[in-house]
C-alpha cells in the first residue's frame, strides 16, 4: 500500500538476532527493554525510543506464543520529546514581515 518497511523489518532483525544471543525461548519484558535501552548501532537520541514498537510486535506474537511477554505501557523512560513550539508575538511577526519587505530579491519574487 506504498508503505516502506525496510527500517522496522530492519529493526526487527536486530531485536530477534538479540534475542537468540541471550538464548531466549520467549519475548520477556526485562529483555525487550535490554534491548530497547541499547545503543546497538542507532545513534544516541533513538535509544530508548527504537523504531521498533516493541510492546506492538509483543502483543502480536502472543496471539501465537501465549509465553510471550508484553511490556507495559510507559516502561520506557527518556522517550524523545517535542520541543516547546515557539509562538510568535504579534510584534515579532510585525517585525519579520517589515525585514522580509526590505530584503532585495535575487529573483524578482519578493521574500
């Protein structure tokens, strides 16, 4: 449905490949955050918010492995979050239309 998987399927890879070096027979919580909370290649800022929905992928594979364990909602600490979203004064806004105004313009176009 024009839906490119390449980077979970990617991550799903290296979540089970992770799983079969601890030798587990079963998804477990305590391993699924070992694994989430790893940097294993990912830069820093995706630790602990790995593409991969662990709790998801859990929850789908207990529907054939009733031993499979599936992390509680919120177990993951340090999540990236948004910014604050800057909201601009009225003034401020004044401001940048009257400087984007006076701005030439290399192509005719104003700014």
């Amino acid at each position: 449905m024009g839906t490119k998987l390449a980077e979970p399927a990617s991550t799903l890879a290296q979540f089970v490949a992770f799983l079969d070096r601890e030798g587990a027979a079963h998804i477990t919580t305590t391993l699924a955050l070992q694994w989430a909370m790893a940097p294993q290649g990912r830069p820093a800022s995706d630790v602990g918010a790995p593409p991969l929905d662990g709790a998801g992928f859990a929850r789908w594979l207990s529907a054939l492995d009733p031993h499979a364990e599936i992390p509680p909602p919120g177990a993951l600490p340090g999540r990236r979050r948004r910014r604050r979203p800057y909201i601009f004064t009225d003034d401020e806004v004044r401001r940048l239309i009257a400087e984007a105004a006076r701005r030439p313009s290399r192509t005719g176009v104003r700014h």
